[in-house]
C-alpha cells in the first residue's frame, strides 16, 4: 500500500462523514445559554453607578411628585406613596416572599380597603453594588412604571411595561435608595 | 455576501444571537467531526461540541485574530477537551453507526465501500492521539498546515512529520487489513 493509497481511503472517509454534525438539540440548549449568559452580563455591566441611576431617577421623581401632593393617601397619576417607616437594618435585609397585609407598618387605605387580598413582595433587589454599611433607613411604598422591574432584572413582558407597580424603596441614612422589592396583591 | 466568522464573532460577543446561531451552524460540523474522530464516541463527541461553544459565549473575547482563524481558535478549545477526555476515559463507546448514506453502485460494492471506510475509521481511531490529531485536522477536516501548527500548539515541521509518521501507522494497519482479507 502506497502513500497515495492512504491518502485517497482518508479522502473516501472524509466524504463519508462529511454530512456528520452535531443534533439539532445541541442547538437549542446552547442559544439558551446564549441567552442566559448576556442576560446575566448585561445585568453585571450594569455595574457601580449605571444601575442606580435610572431606578434612582424614577424614584426620585415619584418622591419630588409626592412632596407636592399632600396628603399622600393614594396612588394618583402614576405615583403614590405611604407615610414612610424608619426601620434597621436587620429589617430591611430580612428575606421576606409573603406577608399578610395586616402587618404592614403603615396603614395603607388602598390595600386594606381589599380584606380579602394578601400581599406578596419579592425579595430585596440592591440598587447599588457595593453598598456603604448599612444602620437606619426608612421604607417607603412608591408606585412605578412596571419598566424599572425591567431595570433589577425581573421580566416584564412589552405590552405591561407602562403599567403601575407598587414597589417598596429602603432609602439609606444619607438619603439614597438602597434596595427596592416589588409588591403584588394575591386574592387569598 | 455571507459575513465573515470573525464579524459574526464580534457581533455575538455584543449579544446578537442571530450572529452566534450562524457561526455555530457554520462551524459546529468541522469540531463535532473532530471530536467524533478523535474520541470515536458520538456522546464525547456531542459533549465536546457543546463545551466548545459554551467555552465561545462565555471566553470568546479571548480570541486573537492574530493567531489565526476563528475555526483554528474552536479546534484549539475542542482538542483540549478531547486530550483531556481520552486522557480520562480510555474506554469509549464506540460508534455504531455514522454513515447512512449508500452510494447508487450495487448492494455489494456499497457494502464493501462501507466495510473499508469503517476500517480506516478505526485504523484512524486506534492511532495514538499525537499522530491522530494531525491526521483528522489535516486529511480529513483539511486543515492547512499552518493553522494546524496553531491548534497543535507545534512548528509546522512538526506538524508535517506527525502526519507522515500518522500516514505510515495507518498504511501497515490497512495493509495488513487488506491481506487478512483477501487471506
């Protein structure tokens, strides 16, 4: 047998698994790691100072819309917000998926008005990484475009993006917000 | 006109899953079909194509067009995974069935044809990795010698004497399947 021999069942070999390739599922499970992954980058790129600043910004707004609107018993023209609650840190940090709506600390006409619901709140989602230690910061209940949960990473589909969410904002002692949660109401 | 891979590198690296989908169509093939070659398993083979591409969504950023093609770059990333699996696992289950594709000649020639293909599958598996690697980037992924010194991490000179020791390996193995044969 010649090189040339060897050479030619290599090519013969090489014709014959030409067509091989991987499965098509191979596929699919890697464009959804695909998708993970940027999702997961672009949450990290967000970084210090980028992730703050919009979330900041509409909070912000929400609280200047409400110093001028007293007193603030209910949500109107797309912000609201409740007395605020000073609370510590050990509070505030608490992992907490559901709570009854008699607990809460302020009492809130809106909610309570709806006996038969109960509120449900996700957990803390930081506003800024890393943070300053933490001692005192108050609670406050703000309603927000469904967009900023876009913001911690949440999904929201398009067509609700505009739609009001209440959330709960721990605002720092030196009055930056911390960390927000979001709140739905479940019918019990 | 098609993009090119390193163009379609950068756009997936921004996110632009349409761009990875494409790449990945385009050069699953060539680095499934080493593994395949190099490890004779088709789970292996699957496993490695797989860890290469997570390797690019998750590393490519580490790619330097300056040491050559996007293909050499994902050969490079398969052929650590395939050492270090035949290294761990030298018992593989070998591959039952690849080629489903019968030529129009008759039953008995095609079946000779397949017989002999799959011998020189094995001869081609049965050589030690070092040469087997050359002969699978060069003879049958045709690869250039150049690129391959790339992913072989060796001079050409190198790369051109595994595959002539490869060759040689090979040529007593079918010989003596010819003999055996014909005996």
């Amino acid at each position: 047998m010649t090189d040339d021999a060897v050479r030619g069942l290599l090519r013969e070999l090489a014709e014959a698994d030409a067509s091989a390739k991987a499965p098509p599922e191979l596929e699919l499970r890697l464009r959804k790691e695909f998708r993970a992954h940027h999702r997961r980058k672009s949450w990290r790129s967000l970084g210090f100072w980028v992730l703050p600043v919009p979330v900041a910004a509409v909070i912000f707004l929400a609280i200047l819309t409400l110093v001028h609107r007293r007193p603030p018993t209910e949500s109107a023209n797309g912000v609201s917000i409740n007395t605020p609650v000073t609370i510590s840190s050990e509070q505030a940090l608490r992992p907490e998926t559901s709570r009854p709506a008699a607990t809460t600390p302020a009492p809130r006409a809106s909610v309570l008005s709806a006996p038969e619901t109960e509120e449900v709140v996700t957990e803390f989602f930081p506003l800024m990484d890393p943070a300053p230690p933490f001692q005192r910061g108050q609670l406050l209940r703000v309603e927000l475009p469904a967009s900023v949960m876009q913001i911690v990473g949440l999904p929201v589909r398009e067509e609700h993006l505009a739609d009001p969410v209440q959330a709960d904002v721990l605002i720092g002692e030196e009055g930056l917000p911390r960390a927000i949660r979001f709140v739905t109401f479940e019918v019990r | 006109m098609s993009e090119t891979d390193e163009t379609l590198l950068a756009q997936m690296l921004k996110g632009d899953e349409v761009a990875f989908t494409e790449l990945y169509g385009r050069r699953q093939g060539p680095v499934y079909r080493f593994a395949l070659h190099m490890t004779r398993s088709v789970p292996s083979a699957e496993d490695i194509t797989q860890d290469v591409f997570l390797a690019l969504i998750e590393s490519g950023r580490r790619f330097d067009a300056s040491r050559g093609t996007v293909l050499s770059f994902l050969f490079g990333i398969a052929r650590n995974h395939v050492l270090r699996r035949i290294e761990k696992d030298s018992r593989t289950e070998l591959v039952t069935e690849i080629d489903e594709h019968l030529s129009d000649g008759s039953l008995m020639e095609d079946l000779t044809k397949r017989e002999t293909i799959e011998h020189v599958r094995c001869a081609v598996a049965s050589l030690p990795p070092v040469y087997r690697e050359a002969v699978v980037l060069c003879d049958l992924e045709d690869v250039s010698y150049e690129e391959a010194s790339i992913i072989l991490e060796c001079p050409v000179g190198t790369v051109r004497s595994r595959l002539s020791r490869g060759r040689l390996i090979l040529m007593d193995k079918l010989a003596r399947h010819v003999v055996r044969k014909c005996v």
